[in-house]
C-alpha cells in the first residue's frame, strides 16, 4: 500500500479505528509503562498516537505530552476527543499533525519519547531514528512498544497471505533487532502480550476482513473467508473470542551516537 493509499484508508477510516480501539486490551502495555517510564515532570513526544489511546492514559503522568500522526483525520478525531471526554487534560496534552521523519521541533525540545506500534511502519527509519535522536537531549529515555512475530494474530493472517505478499510481509529483521542498529542495546527488553478481545464471530470476521482488503489490498474469494471464520472460531472460549497479539516493550538511551 502506498502513503497516498494510506492516507486515504485512514482518513475513510478514522471513526472505526476509535471501535477498534475497543476490542483492544491496552491494560498489558500501561503494566509495562507503570513499571519502566516515569514520564513525571517531563515534556513527552508521542510517536504515532493514532486514536490517542495511549495518549489518554498517559498524560495524567506527564508534565507535557505532544502526541502526533500523519494523519489529520485522526488528529482530528482525538482533538475532538479531548475537548469532549477529557476536558481535564487540555492543558497537559496537544495533539499535532506532523511527520515524525521530519519534525519542526528544536533540538533538545523533549525530555522522553513514547513510540507506540510506529517506529516499524516507517518506511525511512533510518530518518525517523535520526528525528528522535535529535529532538532530546543526549542520555534521554525512548519508550518503545513493537510488534513481536509470530502472533496468534498474525498466523491467522498468514494462512491466507499468497506467498508473494509474505514474503514482503515477513522479510528483513525483526524490528527489535533493527532498532538497535539505530539506538543501540536496550536498557530493558520484555516480551508481552496484546489481546483483541471480540464479543462474537462476525465482529472478529470484520476485523480481520477490514486488514485483508484495505491494509493488505487482498480479496478473500467466499471460500476462503468461510475458512478464515472457521479459523478464528478456533479462539471462541465460549463467552468471547480472544486473540493474541505479541510485541516487545523496549527501553533506550538515546544519544547522537547510538
């Protein structure tokens, strides 16, 4: 998918991706941030805030957040969502339209970073690395929660990835391993685990039909998505359906020298 195609998807999409939101567990990734980021007393840059649904849970703890996205339509969205649910946090919290690979920030502006699920879609991450090193001062801690391969999520997606689009989807290093190429060994690594969280087959279907034809431009033929729900009832516990998603918490030191 291009950015332009991107965009566009986003833009159609921002007002599903506050539902989505909700089939997802964030308790796992505030238990990570609780133990390792203290984020008191700091002006924070958010990578990649999406819907804000980090943003919001973080920002009581910060002297500042700047939380930001590509896309102004779900800038939008989680401006409107501060000024109607969470009134409190004005002053603290400012969400912006920017690209994270070319900031308009002095150096040394923040004291902290927060990347959520971001840093691995960049497609220049060799400018985004460079960015976040500039924009704090030498020594600074970067928060970072990255996907981890090998979820229950994603083998649901690779039984009906064709071979051509798996291998773009699974090729190169893991992003752990890439990233510290660009910040160097992390202070703390630790797996954890994401759940999706569905109150039934046909919204988990929805789910993952959403990811095939507009993220991964696929359409299931009807065979295919009757083995796609059969797939995902394999999850079913009786009372939801659950599905994991694994990503890695990291925590870094950033200097100019990685």
């Amino acid at each position: 998918m291009t950015s332009e195609n991107r965009e566009t998807f986003m833009g159609q999409y921002a007002e599903d991706f506050e539902i989505w939101s909700e089939f997802y567990d964030s308790s796992y990734e505030m238990d990570v941030l609780r133990k390792y980021a203290d984020f008191s007393e700091e002006e924070v840059f958010e990578a990649g805030c999406g819907s804000g649904r980090l943003s919001f849970r973080i920002a009581d703890r910060c002297g500042r957040l700047v939380s930001v996205d590509v896309l102004p339509s779900l800038i939008n969205l989680c401006q409107q969502r501060l000024a109607e649910n969470h009134s409190g946090l004005i002053d603290t919290l400012r969400f912006e339209v920017q690209d994270a690979t070319s900031l308009p920030y002095p150096d040394d502006h923040f004291d902290a970073i927060l990347d959520g699920w971001t840093f691995s879609v960049f497609e220049d991450r060799e400018e985004a690395a460079a960015e976040y090193k500039r924009i704090v001062p030498d020594d600074s801690p970067f928060y970072a929660i990255q996907v981890r391969g090998g979820s229950e999520y994603q083998q649901i997606l690779d039984k009906f990835i064709p071979d051509e689009k798996l291998e773009r989807w699974t090729k190169g290093p893991s992003i752990d391993k890439e990233m510290v190429e660009y910040f160097g060994e992390p202070l703390v690594k630790e797996k954890i685990v994401t759940p999706y969280y569905f109150k039934s087959l046909d919204e988990a279907f929805e789910a993952y039909m959403f990811n095939f034809e507009e993220w991964l431009d696929m359409e299931l033929p009807e065979s295919k998505q009757q083995q796609l729900k059969k797939a995902i009832s394999e999850y079913d516990n009786g009372d939801e359906i659950r599905i994991d998603e694994y990503a890695y918490f990291m925590k870094f030191s950033l200097s100019e020298k990685g």
